[in-house]
C-alpha cells in the first residue's frame, strides 16, 4: 500500500467543506500527511455592454483573495493540530479545474472534498465541483456527504 502523503482540502467556506477539512485532519494525523487548503475564487465578470463584451473587474478580485488568504490561515489555525505542515493556496478560475491542476503541480496522492448533495434541478443547473473533480483527478478521491459518519484510526488496531 502506498503512502498518502499529501492531501488537498477545497475548502469554500461552507460547513460541509469545514467538516471535511475535520475529517482530513485525522487522515493527515493517521499518515503524518501535509495538507494543503484550497480555496478557488470565481472570477466576478460583468457585461459592460454588448459592444464590449463581458468585462472582469480586478479590484474587487484582489479583495476577495486577500479576505480568502485571512480566512484560509485562520481556518488552517483553529481546526489544524499544530503539529501537522499546512499550506494554503489561492487561485482563481473554474474550481475544479484550478483544484485538478494543483493536485497535479503539488503531486497530491489524496483529495478529501465535501459534496453539498445538490439534486434534481438544482443538480441540472450548477453540477457539481465533486462530481468534476473525481472525473478529472490525476488522484484517489474521498468525497464526503453530510451527515459524515463517524471515523477515528485506531493505531492499535493495526
């Protein structure tokens, strides 16, 4: 059996994704992993007008990934064991793109990933980041779906 190594976290604030980073926190405890929290800003573009095409505006981007950093660095402090190596990460585009593309570019062995158990329309709608992630992951992929049932690793079990 190989190594888990390395786990990647998406995180986007919501419960689900802070209960997934609680259950990542005992694989990493387990493996003596590092982790590594992604949080994926979707860029803000406006239609200006017709002629113009759609517009992003970079200035309200630049506050959102300075708000994400803080919050990211105070997540990874309040749920993260301290002796556990945590590195944060920052990108903006398509979630599941920017998170398949640092699972490649860090060499992630795991990816721990809550769904929000999106259905019927709503499903139609949106998809789901999970559901794209675990096509395209150059990864294993452990996708956790409110209520988490309960797991702890028991080292004397083994």
């Amino acid at each position: 059996m190989s190594m888990i190594n390395k786990i990647l976290i998406p995180i986007d604030f919501s419960d689900y994704s802070k209960n997934a980073l609680k259950y990542a926190v005992e694989f990493a405890k387990h493996f003596n992993s590092q982790l590594y929290l992604i949080y994926v800003i979707e860029p803000v573009i406006y239609p200006a007008d017709f002629s113009m095409g759609q517009v992003a505006i970079p200035s309200i981007d630049t506050d959102i990934k300075t708000r994400a950093e803080e919050e990211l660095k105070n997540l990874a402090k309040t749920l993260i064991d301290p002796s556990l190596t945590v590195e944060t990460i920052i990108k903006t585009g398509k979630p599941f793109v920017e998170i398949n593309e640092t699972a490649k570019e860090k060499d992630i062995d795991l990816i721990i990933i809550a769904t929000h158990g999106h259905t019927g329309v709503e499903h139609l709608l949106f998809g789901s980041t999970a559901e794209k992630v675990v096509r395209k992951a150059p990864c294993p992929v452990l996708t956790l779906r409110e209520p988490i049932k309960g797991f702890k690793f028991d080292k004397n079990s083994y």
